[in-house]
C-alpha cells in the first residue's frame, strides 16, 4: 500500500488533537477557532466519503 504525504492539513489536525489529548479538565471548552477547524475537518472527511461512495 502506498503512503500517502502528510500535509499540513494533517499536521495540524495531529498538532490539535494531541493538544485535546492532554487536556486535563473534562469541563474544558475548545477555543472557537478549535471547535471551526474540527468541525471543517470532519464535514470534509464526511463530503469525501460521500464522493467517493456516488463513484
């Protein structure tokens, strides 16, 4: 299987999610700018699916 590049989109969702990961407080809220880029990540990832399934 082929490895795919890493891109800085991936950098940055790794660099996040390792943030979240260390979070301590269970209470703690993300900052918006947090909540804006999962929330694009994840309906991106959703629309590619979607894509990929109609092909």
């Amino acid at each position: 299987m082929r490895r795919l590049r890493t891109t800085a989109l991936d950098r940055e969702l790794a660099r996040r999610l390792a943030i979240l990961a260390r979070g301590e407080e269970v209470d703690r809220d993300l900052p918006k700018a947090d909540t804006i880029a999962l929330a694009a990540i994840t309906i991106g990832s959703f629309a590619i699916v979607l894509i990929a399934q109609a092909l």
